[in-house]
C-alpha cells in the first residue's frame, strides 16, 4: 500500500492548493453518491431529499420557496404579502449600510445614514420599496437619499438618479441568482 | 457635479465590494432539523440452488463458523440429513428514518448532519452474540456523519459514513431502475449459502467511522479522499475487556483474525485496517451528453492472527484496489461501465496472503420516459475461492500455511477461483413524487471448479445459482 500511497498524498495535496487558489464551484451534497435507501428512492421518483420529509425545527425553506400558493415566479414566502426573493434580495443589496427598519409586510426598508469611507464628507441613506408577489424587473423601487458635511454640519445634498436605478438593478440581479439557486434545490 | 459622482460611485463600489468579499452573506439560514424515511415491500419468488433447512455450512470464504475466538463457546459444527427445501416466496419489508440537520452560516459556510435509523442492518453472518441477541427488525443507526462545507475550500465529512470510492464519487454504476438490479434488493431473498451476493458494489465497503474530505469542482474535476482508522463503527472501542480480541476496533492483532478477512456484522468484526480512499472525478457535457468518469483508489492494512504460542502472524493481505468508471446520459438514456481490480474479495474483505485478487467488470443501461424507468445491469467477476491458504495454529510460534489441496483426488477443495456473474431485467412506474412500483428479475451465478457450492447434495456441485423475480412498492418522505 505504501508504494501507491504516497503519489496520492501528494496528489491530493497538489490538487487541494488548486482548489483552494482557483475558486470552484462548491458542489452539492446531491451530486455525491449515497446508499441511503431513503435518498435513492427520493432521487429515482424525482423527489428532492431537502425539500422532502417533515421540519421539526426552524423555518421549512422548501415550503415558503413555494409559499402562499404561488410558485415560481410567483413564490412570495410563508406569510408575506411580498415576493420572498425581492425581500431578501433588497436586504442583501443594503446590508453593507446599517438598518434603521424592515416591515416584510408592507415591503419597506429604510436603513440608516451611511458614509462610505471612501468617501468621508457625505453620508447616504436608502429607502426601497418592494410592490407586490410577483417577481417582475419593476417590483422593487430604491431611494438614495445623500447629505455633506460642511461646516460641521449635515446638509441635504442631491443624488444621481443613475444610482437609485443602479441600486435596482443590483436587487434585480441578486433576486434572480436567489430564484436559481432556489430551483436547484 | 464630480463629487455627486465620486459619492454615487462609491456607493455602488461598497455594493459590489460587498457581494465580492462575502457574496453569501445573505444566503444566512438559521438551522432546521428534518425527519425523512422510507419504507418498501416487496413480493419475491426465489430459485435458488442449495436451499434448504439444513445447519449452515458455513460461509465459503476467507472466513470459519466465526465462533473460533469466542470464550467458551466451541467452533461450529457442520449437521447432515434431515434436509428439507426452504420456501421459494417471501415477503420482503424494511423501513429506515433519517433525520437531517442543515444549516448556513453568514460567511458561506454550510453545515449539518444526518443519522439514518434502518431496521434492516442487522442481518449479518451467522455469528454467536449476533443474530442470537437481536431481532431482524432491530433499528441500528445505518449512518451518522456531520459535514462542514465551505464554497472555496469544499467539504469534510466526520463520522460513519460510506467512503469517496465507497459510494459517493463513483461513476459507472447504473443502479437507478428497479431497485437497483443486480446490486438491488433480490438480496434479501436468498440465503448466503454458496455467497451467492453481490456486495461488491458502492455502498457495499461499509460505513466504518470515519473522516472524509471532497474539494470544490474545477473545471469539471472535483476530487476527495477518505481515512477509516478501523472497520468499526459507532462509539466506544468495542473491547469487552482488555483482551485484545476481534471486537476491539482498535486491536492490531488478535486471536481468530484469521477468520475475519469479511465483515462478520452485529458485533462488526473485521481485520480492515487504516482503510484510505482516493477519488478523482470529472463531469461535464460533450454535444448534448451528460458524462461523468471517475478513477480512485482503495487501501488498507490489516490485523494479524495471534497463534497460541503467542505469536503475531500475517495472515491477510490489505486491500489494494483500483477502480476505473465512465457513465454518459443523454435524451433519457443512461449507459455506464465500472472495472475494479486489486487485493480484495466479493465482499470488500481483505484477501488471505497467497490468494489472487480480485477483478469485476459492470456495466448496465437505463432508459426513462415519464413516469417509467427501465434497465438492465450485468456484473462479473474473477475472485478467490475458497482460501487457497490453510492456516494451521502452532504452540511454539507463528502460524503456518497449509496447501489449499486435498490428501484425497476428487474431494472438495478451496483451490478453485471463483468465477461470479449475474445480470438483471427491471422497471419502475412513478406513482406519486417519493413513491413507485417496482418489477425485477435478477439471475445470479457463483461457479468455483472442484469446490462443493452444495454440500448437502451428494457430489461436488461446483456451481451455485439464483433466480428471483419481485414485485413491490417503497416510498420515501
């Protein structure tokens, strides 16, 4: 065994540092190989193993992907009067700032006075609305509101409109990435 | 004007410097735990040859009655006569519950573990202390394993488990019609008299704990590698006391090892040792066809025999295998072939010095429309027979080898290779998402020259055969 043994060592610590510099794509604990009666079955009648069975503890993802009865596009989340991936997307994309408020519900959130360090004279806050359950590219709306400092003291200031629709966009983006990923599971 | 867009800039920037620094940080999920299972039944009509009600011959190979090191209790005898046939149907259930942890951390860690409870692990060989001491249906825990998984750094997997080459990166194996054709479940119907199995499939090496890691996928390779200590699983050490016997999963020699170069289940004794397990993996799609190929490497010492004279012996080889497989699946259709070769026997035991290794070639197809799967799988094999090597116990020093060959011409002996192949004809109907219906045939051939496979009939029956056809249903949640 020794003789075989210590290529492979060094083989497989040749390919961990290549994995570790190049940046793969993780792989899923469905694409391993199981024995698990209970996988099988679940994989051969096209069930999916993470989705399927009963959630005693914490929240049933597979259940508010598809919530409210909607799926799809349409999936707006166990409870919430506004699409799910819009929801998580837009605090994804505002969480570099710090949160003043989020009401799930009526879809708003407001986060608090952010300066940006590359930029120490001025100070941002966003408000973004997310309208309705339906995944759709004018589903969400976000407000860049800027202020700068002078004298000491802050004073409103304009934004560029390109950054509200940048910002949107950016939501967009991830809401979309958070949809594909959802149907992967 | 240039500093509304020197701000704006940077706001975006901060948007983007985040995604890239930590592009998970949103996908953070609080942990859930869920509880899945399965159960199945299934109708079997069995025609196998040597079935019948007498006392066990024991088992063919590499192994004695399995009672050798056990105080107190004397080696298993062999009872002639008083034959009579065994029934050709059955019913067949099992039934097993996971239970599933998983979880995700703000920085793109993902973590969980599972523990899957399966009433039907407790078959086992027929061995003192372990089917006498536990019902068939008993629940034992069939795995149990925590994971770690980072998107950049991949996954390592820490418990009972089944290896990267024991079944998780193999390639090749087409197993999804039926219930999985030759390495499906015609298993639970047939006695192991003759070894009349296939338990040289993935999943077959056991879930002995264990530590395992697989790498991300790049540019369609990913890779893993496994370490088993012991062939044990479960905690504690299994001593009894502090002799070292074959239930120590830490003992490195002990009386009898050599009667467990294979699993001898319940009590789970097996010479295995410091198993390691390599993979190499690639997938990708050439034209339209999904294909994936796999190379990997399984090895392991082994414990050695204590004669009564107090000496350490060497009696079994480790294992040393290599397995080459290739699958390709396109418009429904799935075609794959697998070939190991190495140190080792049909159930993944340790082979005893001077046998042959072993070789098996399997290749099967798979075609699904709709709700219907249907396949077919074919296996052979060139394996050791009966041990060519004899071991004889010594007083005064190690053990020693016998030849494998008669004092008498035409009597029975263990010097014939074995020769194993089986093929299968199967298919599904999608009931319902988690559930299908389930048709199989399976036809199963051990043939060993010169070797009785049959002692309870007069002459040397060198060939021993199954047959079993069933029908059933299984569900899973």
């Amino acid at each position: 065994m020794t003789h075989v043994s210590r290529p492979i060592l060094v083989l497989g610590v040749g390919l961990l540092a290549l994995a570790a510099c190049s940046g793969g794509r993780q792989v899923r604990n469905d694409e391993y190989g199981t024995d698990s009666a209970r996988e099988l079955t679940l994989r051969q009648t096209g069930s999916n193993s993470s989705t399927s069975g009963i959630v005693v503890f914490g929240v049933d993802r597979s259940r508010e992907a598809q919530g409210g009865g909607g799926t799809g596009a349409n999936a707006g989340g166990g409870g919430m009067t506004v699409n799910a991936f819009l929801w998580r997307a837009t605090l994804d994309t505002l969480s570099f700032m710090p949160l003043a408020s989020a009401d799930p519900f009526g879809g708003v959130i407001i986060t608090d006075w952010y300066s940006p360090p590359q930029a120490e004279g001025e100070r941002f806050k966003a408000t973004a609305y997310v309208i309705g359950r339906q995944l759709r590219s004018d589903g969400v709306r976000v407000q860049i509101f800027r202020q700068v400092n002078r004298g000491g003291a802050w004073t409103d200031a304009p934004a560029s409109s390109a950054t509200n629709s940048e910002m949107e966009d950016r939501v967009l983006a991830r809401a979309r990435e958070l949809r594909s990923q959802s149907a992967g599971r | 004007m240039r500093k509304i867009l020197l701000g704006t800039t940077a706001v975006v920037s901060a948007v983007v410097g985040a995604a890239v620094m930590a592009p998970q940080a949103s996908a953070q999920e609080a942990p859930t735990v869920r509880i899945g299972g399965f159960f199945r039944a299934y109708y079997g009509y069995t025609q196998q040859t040597g079935r019948t009600s007498v006392t066990s011959t024991g088992l063919p190979q590499n192994v004695g009655g399995g009672t050798e090191n056990i105080p107190g209790v004397a080696p298993s005898t062999t009872s002639t006569n008083n034959i009579a046939r065994l029934s050709k149907s059955d019913i067949s259930t099992d039934a097993g519950i996971d239970v599933i942890v998983s979880g995700k951390l703000a920085n793109g860690l993902t973590y969980g573990a599972t523990i899957s409870l399966n009433s039907g692990g407790l078959e086992g060989r027929q061995i003192v202390q372990g089917r006498a001491s536990a019902g068939k249906t008993t629940v034992a825990v069939d795995e149990m394993y925590a994971y770690i998984a980072h998107p950049r750094f991949g996954q390592v997997r820490f418990g009972d488990e089944d290896g990267v080459m024991g079944g998780l990166m193999n390639s090749g194996w087409v197993q999804g019609f039926g219930t999985g054709g030759v390495h499906g479940s015609w298993e639970s119907f047939v006695t192991r008299q003759g070894g009349g199995r296939t338990m040289t499939a993935p999943g077959g090496i056991g879930d002995a704990s264990k530590i395992i890691y697989m790498s991300p996928q790049f540019f369609g390779f990913d890779f893993g590698a496994s370490f088993a200590p012991n062939a044990n699983s479960g905690r504690d050490t299994g001593c009894p006391n502090n002799a070292s016997s074959g239930y120590c999963d830490s003992a490195y020699a002990f009386s009898g090892a050599r009667n467990f170069g294979i699993y001898a289940a319940g009590p789970e004794m097996a010479v295995k040792r410091n198993e390691i397990q390599a993979a190499l993996r690639w997938r990708g799609n050439l034209a339209g066809v999904g294909l994936a190929a796999t190379v990997g490497y399984i090895g392991s010492g082994s414990a050695r025999d204590i004669s009564t004279g107090g000496a350490q012996t060497r009696v079994f080889n480790g294992l040393n295998i290599w397995q080459a497989g290739v699958q390709a699946s396109a418009y429904g259709f799935t075609v794959g072939a697998a070939y190991t070769y190495g140190d080792y026997n049909f159930f993944w035991g340790n082979t005893q010095r001077g046998d042959r290794p072993g070789e098996q070639l399997v290749v099967g197809g798979q075609y699904t429309a709709g709700p219907f799967t249907v396949g077919t799988n074919f296996v052979t094999g060139l394996f050791e027979g009966g041990s060519r090597t004899n071991w004889v116990d010594s007083t005064t020093g190690p053990l020693t080898q016998a030849s494998c060959r008669p004092a008498t011409p035409g009597v029975s002996n263990n010097c014939a290779g074995m020769r194993r192949w089986g093929v299968s004809v199967g298919g599904n109907y999608r009931l319902a998402p988690g559930m299908d219906l389930i048709a199989e045939w399976v036809h199963y051939s051990v043939r060993e020259q010169g070797r009785d496979l049959d002692p309870n009939r007069p002459g040397i029956q060198s060939r021993s055969f199954s047959d079993v056809f069933l029908v059933g249903t299984r569900i899973a949640f």
